[in-house]
C-alpha cells in the first residue's frame, strides 16, 4: 500500500474480453495494493469477477471487454468490474452441489468480503466488492 497516503486513490483498467486478461487484471490489482495485508483476497476477487465476466456475459465475445475500478483509502478497499451485460440477469449467489463446475464465485467472494453490491450499469452488470482495512470499520484488520 501506500505509505503517505491520506485520501482515497482510485485506479480503473479496461481488458479486452480475452480469458488472458483475467492474470492482466490480477497482476494490476497485485501491484497496487502491494504490502497491503488485502492483496491477496483482493487479488482472488478480481480474477473471479474478470473471469465471470468473459466467461458469462457479452464481455467474452468477440470485442467484449470489461472494466475494473480500484478504491483505496485508509478503512476500505472496494474493487468493481463492470461486464456488457447480455444475459439478462443479474449475478447472484447461487448454492451449488460440490461437483459444480461453476456457480461458486459469489458465494466464495461473499465469504470473503464485508460487502457485496451488484447494480445494472449501461445494459451490463457491476459488482462491487468492499474490504475493510482499518479496526472499527466493521472488524478488518489495519494495511
């Protein structure tokens, strides 16, 4: 994290729909929030939405990209990536049986996280993912 930091510092990266971009996407997260005691989750949340975006919206066709946001202050890091939609509902948490082989991401970035927020956004989706960083925000543990 950044040392002298006061304020809040946002970042944003947009990817080309590709499945490599997924390791792009994780990397930039990893780099900005190096040192912080977060990276790691923050690291595992962004590869699952940018992975749900490519493989289950209209980011994954051909030229689909998706977009991803970087909050960082003092008590909370919030990560979006936002999808081109496509598939006319909306992410959600769904309980599957353990041979799934999908459908357990929410519920895992869900475990995770203090809060999850999805929202429509331009004919696609948004999920937005808050960490709490700071004690007295709700229980996180200080960058």
């Amino acid at each position: 994290m950044h040392e002298y930091m006061s304020g809040v510092r946002v970042w944003g990266l947009s990817c080309p729909g590709f499945p490599e971009e997924v390791s792009r996407a994780r990397r930039w997260t990893r780099d900005i929030l190096r040192g912080s005691p977060l990276a790691e989750d923050a690291e595992l949340i962004v590869s699952e939405l940018s992975a749900n975006a490519i493989l289950h919206t209209a980011s994954g066709q051909p030229s689909g990209t998706f977009h991803l946001a970087l909050a960082v202050s003092p008590r909370v890091i919030a990560l979006s990536v936002t999808d081109e939609g496509g598939t006319g509902t909306a992410p959600k948490v769904e309980h599957q049986g353990q041979e799934a082989e999908h459908g357990r991401g929410l519920g895992m970035i869900s475990a995770i996280a203090h809060r999850v927020v999805v929202h429509d956004s331009h004919g696609g989706y948004t999920v937005t993912v808050e960490l709490f960083t700071a004690p007295g925000s709700a229980g996180g543990q200080p960058c």
